[in-house]
C-alpha cells in the first residue's frame, strides 16, 4: 500500500509537468511494461520494500528518465541517511549529503573481480504457490 501510494505522488508530480511522458513504474507495471524510444519515467517507489516494512534502515526511492531507451538521468534517494545519488549519460556520478557533495567514483578494481566488494540481494519469490 505505502508503495502504491508513494508511485502515485511520484507520477503525479510528473504529469503535471511533463504531460506527454510516458511513466512505467514498479507498482503500475507489474503486469509487464513497453519502453519506447519516447521520453519515458521509471519509478521504484520504496526500492528495498522487504527492509522498509521490518524497519530495516536500507531502503531509497528511485527515478530515472529515459529517452530512445536510454537512461539520461538517474536519481537515487535515501531519506533515512539523508543522501542523494545521482548521474547522467556521460556527466558522472555524484552524492549529497550533510557530509559530502560531489563526485563519486568506482573502487579502479577494473575487471578483476577477485579485487571488488560485491553485494548480492537474490531478492524473494513474488508468486503466491499453496
């Protein structure tokens, strides 16, 4: 419900700007969704629901635009830390927050991956089986 809720305010704000955007998002498009070339929103309201819910403090709302089906903005929003991830095509990364502001980059490790921190979440089943 609280993501369903948080994807309509989300779309609102954003209809009444942008009124010929297209919008797919989590909670609407869980039937399956049709990215077009046409500039296009992508919303995940409460990204890391399961956290949300049991008050587990990792959870953000994201939101990306795409155009001719490539993301040309990307925005990461963690209320709980206060911090904001954001990057665009060929602009860079970038975090704000009371303790940082600027550009953000990868560990270098390259390729070898024996040499990354690597973080899995293999996610849950959303299918209901009796």
């Amino acid at each position: 419900e609280t993501d369903q809720k948080s994807e309509a305010l989300i779309t609102s704000m954003i209809r009444k700007r942008y009124p010929k955007h297209q919008i797919i998002g989590e909670e609407s498009s869980s039937g399956g969704y049709n990215l077009t070339d046409k500039p296009t929103w992508i919303i995940d309201p409460i990204d890391g629901t399961t956290n949300f819910l049991h008050g587990f403090p990792y959870t953000c709302v994201l939101v990306s635009f795409a155009v001719g089906r490539k993301v040309v903005v990307a925005v990461c929003r963690d209320a709980i830390h206060d911090e904001t991830f954001y990057a665009t095509r060929g602009g860079g990364a970038f975090m704000e927050s009371p303790w940082y502001s600027g550009r953000i980059r990868t560990s270098g490790c390259g390729a070898q991956l024996q040499r990354a921190y690597v973080m899995v979440d293999a996610g849950y089943g959303r299918t209901n089986k009796d």
